[in-house]
C-alpha cells in the first residue's frame, strides 16, 4: 500500500477523466480520465442525445453462479498493521462463467474496533476508471472521520483490470512517455495523423497484451464483483462510498441490485445517462469553471506568474505559455522536454485540489523562467508516473473501462473538427486538447457493450448524492441529474472547489455523510454547505 498523502492524491482523479487528458479518466475519479466518455458506436459529433431507457436490475443469482458467492476468502496479513488482504475469485464473463477462465481479484479490508457496535462492511472506490481502490483503501480507513471507520469495516476491490486485481496493460513505460507527450492541439496533416497514430498504437497495444481481458472489463462487471464480496463479507446490503467514476459504480450497482442497496454515497457524481460528446463537452466546462476559480485566487497575489488584472488576463497569459510549449518544449533537467500536451496535463492536473493550487502557481513560475519542471511533476503524477518512470496501469484500465462502457464520442478527426467549436466554446483553455482527447474510442478494438442510460433504482435505500459546485471533473450538474434520476435520491451540494467532497476537510459535510453512513439519515431536502 501507498503512503497515506500518495492515497490522497488518488481524491484527484477525475473520474472517467478525459483519457488523455489533453495528453488524456482518466480519470482519474473518472480522472475522466474521460476521453473515452459515452456515446455511440460511429457517432459524429451530431450524435448526441440524453437516453431515456433506464438500468434495469438483474434477476435473483443463478445456480452456475453460486460456488462464486459460496467461495471462503484466505484473509492474511498484508504489510500495513490492521489491514488483511486476500484473493476473490469471480467469472471471466458472467453469462458463460468457466473456472478455467476465472479472474483473481484482489481484496482487502480493516477491521472495526470501536467504540461503538460494528456497523458491517463499508466498501470504498476512488474513481478512475483505474484508481486503485485497495490503495485508497488506506487512507479511507485511516483518514475518513472515525465515528465512521470504528463502526464500519473498511473494505475494498480493486475491480477487474486495474492494479493487483488482473491488470490491463497497453505499452511499455517508455512508449508512454512518448503517447503521454504527444501534441493533442494538431496545426496539420502532419500532427492530425502523429496523433491518430499514437491513439491507435495505444489501443493496438491493449489488445496484443490484455486480449483476453478486454471485453470484460466493464462497470457492470465490476458490480456484479462488488455484489460478490458484499455476500462473502457476510452483509446483506451494500454499504458503500464511491468517489468520482467511483459514482458511476456505485450507482450501477444499485441499477443492477436495487435491493441490495444498504446506505450509498456517492460523491463527485457522474451522469449515467449523459452521451460521451455531451459528457466530454461539459467536463471540458468542469475544467475552464475550475481555472477561472484557480486565476480569480491567483490574481490577488502578488507573486501571481499569469498577472495580477484579472481572470481574463490570466487566462490569455496560460493560452501565451501553451503556444509557447507547442512551438519550443520546454527543457526539465531529465531527458524528456515538457511539452504542450505535457504541461497542459499539468494544469489540469492542479485543479482537482485547490491544495494544488501553490504548487501550480510555482510550477508557471518556473515554467515563465524556462524550466518545465514543475509542470512535468504534476503531469507524472496526474499519469501515476513515479521518479523510476515506471507507470501504474492507470491510463491502459482508464482507456480499457471507458471504451467497453461506452461508444465512442467521436470516431475520426473529421469528428473532431466538427466538434471543435462547441468545445472551445464551453472551455477556450482546454477545449481544443480534450475534443482531440476523446478520440481514442474511435479506435478501439473491442466494440462497446454499454451505452448512455437513465439509473432510477426503484426499491432502493435512500441514496446520497454529493456534488460540488466548481468541481472541475465532474460537474456539478451530473450531481442534480443522478440524484434527480435515483427514484431514492438525495442531493447533498458543497459550495466548495475541487474534486469531491466528503473527507476533504468540510465539517458540514462530513457530519451529513457521517449521520447518513451511520444512522441513515438522509440531509434535509436542498442542504447547501458552505
């Protein structure tokens, strides 16, 4: 497991972030890691409407399906005092389940010790697609308030294809440095097929290594696991916090299991019904309201690198240093240049904290005086990149969940280009880099198997759902949408900045997710924390 301020980082993925993220979930999240948002199958850029067929729930457990909900887990130390791991078997494909193909996934939980009667099990996800839910498992069991991890035992999947639990893997560490630096602003034919040509390489490369995983690594196979591991840790119900794409599980979860559904949080929602081009179009907004937050901050100050006038000044001064990166990258004090799309990924990557924020600052700072240091650190970080070069599998179960989830946004670069002026309309900073970002689909090898639809849960426990209001990765309104479709949902709204909210330091909104998590008490209809 990760060091308890590395797991907090995994709070900073978008989920379903934009999957290039102008490099890109992710993401994270849910980094939207979002390139690969929802759609359909060879859509254009016109092909973008809200579904209206909602999720609907899975008949009672089949018999070839038992000797999965009956299997005994080896509980066993796992390197960090109180924590135990162990290894959950579940079907390949839940239609065909064949023990020759089954998956490992790994598991793991920290028990309760009081004060207080226990509570059951509380499984936790980070978002992505791709986060490593067993890694944040670490600091949710140590840093959530503890009214809440002494009743609960804290428990966590790494879904299928991501981290210990089968991972999906696409290219070689430096054929990443190399994808992660491509240009995602192409000027010509030239760069539009540069482009073209590593999106492509990436997904050829995820089906040469992880052909067999591929087409089973979608979120309502992931559910199915989770419902798999409610029943061996012995609770009825589902109790769960699902951050960022972590939401999107969650909710899908209680599409499929309606009622299983014991106390649910969902926090920096998605919109399960959204199309990907809507989706990838309104993040791209989630990112420009984020930076107007970070450049109203930072004009205050006097040490501010993109002036001290305005938002709009501010602004034009980072679209300056980005034209400036695609003309002549620049230099890092190691062997890879920053370029546009790399220093891009590293703004991005500071607004999903506003704790970031300082860093980001210095890091333009640095980046005005000709070193691209800083913004590089936070790009490898958004890329779960360590100081070896070694890469997490992050991005490849980013790109792998996504385009399995969903049909591609846009299909070809013609695509794009159609869709460009609405993009750089909602977002003028980011939108050009995360139209091209949502491409990747497009070339996928294995066709999607899900597509946009309304989650309404009929039957189900009360739901929580919370969503902030400059939330960069997940806008605010996927948060109304989801609580407004859930037929048991209840909207909880921060008036805060970053991604997420419960955990992030809000007493008013720790006490609300700690009454409901505790007693099931939802908050009072339109309950505003400021």
């Amino acid at each position: 497991m990760n060091s308890k301020s590395q797991l907090r980082n995994q709070l900073r993925r978008p989920l379903r972030s934009p999957f290039r993220a102008p490099a890109v979930v992710l993401a994270v999240a849910g980094l939207l890691l979002s390139g690969c948002d929802s759609g359909g199958s060879g859509h254009s850029a016109a092909a973008s409407t809200t579904a209206s067929k909602s999720l609907g729930p899975l008949p009672s457990v089949s018999a070839d399906l038992a000797p999965y909900y009956g299997q005994k887990l080896n509980w066993h130390a796992c390197g960090v005092p109180g924590f135990e791991c162990a290894t959950m078997k579940a079907p390949l494909d839940y239609a065909h389940p064949a023990v020759a193909d089954d998956l490992k996934l790994a598991v793991a939980r920290k028990k309760a010790a009081g004060p207080g009667a226990r509570l059951g099990s509380l499984l936790v996800n980070p978002g992505g697609p791709g986060g490593s839910a067993i890694d944040y498992l670490q600091y949710a069991a140590l840093g959530y308030p503890a009214p809440v991890t002494s009743r609960y035992d804290m428990a966590a999947i790494d879904p299928r294809g991501v981290a210990r639990s089968e991972p999906v893997t696409c290219l070689t560490d430096a054929q990443m440095d190399a994808f992660t630096a491509v240009d995602t602003t192409p000027d010509d034919a030239a760069e539009t097929d540069k482009l073209v040509a590593a999106d492509t390489g990436f997904a050829a490369g995820c089906a040469k290594r992880s052909a067999k995983l591929l087409g089973h690594v979608s979120t309502v196979e992931s559910a199915r696991d989770m419902d798999v591991l409610r029943a061996l840790l012995g609770d009825d119900k589902l109790t769960y916090v699902g951050k960022s794409y972590g939401t999107f599980l969650g909710a899908t979860y209680a599409g499929l299991f309606p009622q299983r559904v014991g106390r649910l949080v969902l926090d920096g929602a998605m919109d399960p019904a959204v199309p990907a081009l809507d989706s990838s179009r309104t993040q791209a907004g989630g990112f420009e309201t984020a930076f107007t937050a970070f450049a109203d901050d930072c004009v205050q100050r006097t040490d501010c690198p993109l002036g001290t006038k305005s938002a709009a000044d501010a602004g034009s001064r980072l679209d300056e240093l980005f034209r400036t990166l695609d003309a002549k990258p620049l230099t890092t004090g190691q062997a890879r240049p920053l370029t546009e799309a790399l220093g891009t990924t590293g703004v991005i990557s500071a607004m999903y904290d506003e704790g970031s924020w300082p860093s980001l600052r210095a890091a333009l700072t640095q980046a005005q005086q000709g070193d691209g240091a800083g913004l590089l650190k936070l790009s490898d970080e958004y890329y779960e990149r360590d100081a070896n070069g070694k890469y997490s599998n992050l991005m490849a179960a980013n790109a792998a969940v996504n385009c399995l989830d969903l049909p591609p946004a846009l299909s070809s670069p013609a695509d794009v280009e159609r869709a460009l002026p609405s993009f750089r309309s909602t977002s003028p900073h980011f939108g050009t880099g995360l139209a091209w970002a949502s491409l990747i689909c497009g070339y996928w090898t294995v066709p999607a198997t899900g597509k946009p639809e309304r989650i309404e849960a009929a039957g189900a426990a009360p739901i929580l759902v919370v969503g902030t209001i400059r939330d960069p990765a997940t806008p605010y309104s996927w948060a109304q949408s989801l609580a407004s479709q859930l037929t048991s949902g209840h909207l909880l709204t921060y008036n805060g900045d970053g991604h997420t909210a419960y955990g992030r330091g809000s007493d008013c909104v720790d006490t609300a997710v700690n009454l409901y998590l505790l007693e099931g008490t939802t908050p009072p209809k339109n309950k505003k924390c400021d």
